[in-house]
C-alpha cells in the first residue's frame, strides 16, 4: 500500500534432528532498503547484491558485500558493474 521497503534481513536458521524441526529467526539490523536485486554467495559468509530497486521508479544502480557474523551484519560498497545505457 505505501510502497516501503524496510531495511531487515532476517536470518533463519533451521536444525533438522532427529524428531520435529527447529526453527529460529532473527531480525539482523544495519540491513539496506532494497527489492528485485540480484544477490550471490561468494564465500560460507559472504553474499553480493547487485542492483534492484529503492522505489517503483528510483533504480539502484550500487553493488554492496554483506558479510554475516552470528547475530551481526557488514555492509560495505563495491565496485560496480558497467551498467548497460538501456538498464541506466
């Protein structure tokens, strides 16, 4: 309705013993508003997000590295990719 885009990530991390399964999700904070990006896993850790949008019509044109920690989260500016005219 509002078009937001709240800045979380959660992780959920999920056992699987012997029995029922357990489930635990955290709200990671220090997250970056974003929707329809492409993000990839480059290390255990280590996760790039590439483009996406911050509004319906505003596009993001930035790539960040998120590095996860435990209950922490590292987001830090990388180099770009060449954007094509036609995605500019």
């Amino acid at each position: 309705e509002n078009n937001t885009r709240p800045p979380n990530l959660y992780k959920i991390k999920i056992d699987l013993p012997i029995g029922s399964p357990a489930v635990n999700c955290c709200v990671l904070s220090g997250g970056i508003s974003v929707s329809s990006a492409i993000v990839t896993q480059v290390k255990e850790n280590e996760f790039v997000i590439v483009g996406g949008y911050h509004s319906d019509n505003q596009k993001r044109l930035v790539c960040n590295t998120v590095n996860l920690e435990d209950n922490k989260i590292e987001i830090g500016e990388r180099k770009a990719p060449e954007w094509t005219p036609d995605i500019k």
